[in-house]
C-alpha cells in the first residue's frame, strides 16, 4: 500500500454559516491523502494503473466552488467524489484548513479532518 498526497491546494471560497462569509469569502488550504494499490504503476509506468493527481485536484476544486455552510459538507463531497472517480482508493484523509475565521480574535485558521 501507498499514500498519494496532495497537499497544499489553495481555493478562495465562500464557505461559511455568516452570511458575511458567503459574501467576501477567504482562503482555504486542502490536503488530500488516499491510500492505493500502487504495484501495478510500480510495475507499468503508466498512469491509468494509479491516481491521476491532477484529476484529483480538479475533483477538489470543483467541489470548493459550491458554496457550504459547514466545512464538514465541503469536506464529505470532495471525499465521495474523489472516491467515487478512484474506487481502488482503499481508504482516504482530508484535511480543510480556513484560514483567518471570523471568530473574534486572531489565529491563523481552524480545521477539518475527515477520513473515508
């Protein structure tokens, strides 16, 4: 088994329960981590046995430009949709890191981890 990580992927969104998030909306940070089979793309070289990592990133932008409430919705939807297009995923960890909240005070962001 193997972990194939995207990690870093930057959005501006409008996620959030204040209206005024879904207005002016900030920064997001995902990583993305999904445990794979990868012996055949050890063995092939050919990136049909594996993930492709740019799918991958576009499966999560696209999902980052549906506005939610909750990071958790955001998160369960890139989740099945990353999983949906790569069923030989075996098992998979997101993590959604908004940063700068509206929460009265300074800090860098608050986050999400979910695992499917």
């Amino acid at each position: 088994m193997s972990v194939v990580s995207v990690e870093g992927m930057e959005f501006f969104a409008y996620h959030g329960c204040f209206k005024e998030e879904q207005l002016t909306g900030t920064k997001f940070i995902v990583d993305i981590f999904l445990t794979v089979d990868t012996n055949r793309a050890e063995s092939s070289d050919n990136l049909e046995d594996t993930v492709n990592y740019q799918e991958v990133f576009r499966l999560v932008k696209a999902e980052m430009l549906i506005t939610s409430k909750l990071l958790e919705h955001v998160g369960r939807r890139i989740l099945d949709s990353v999983t949906t297009k790569f069923p030989q995923v075996e098992s998979a960890t997101l993590k959604i890191r908004k940063m700068n909240p509206p929460l009265g005070g300074k800090m860098d962001f608050v986050s999400l981890t979910l695992k499917h």
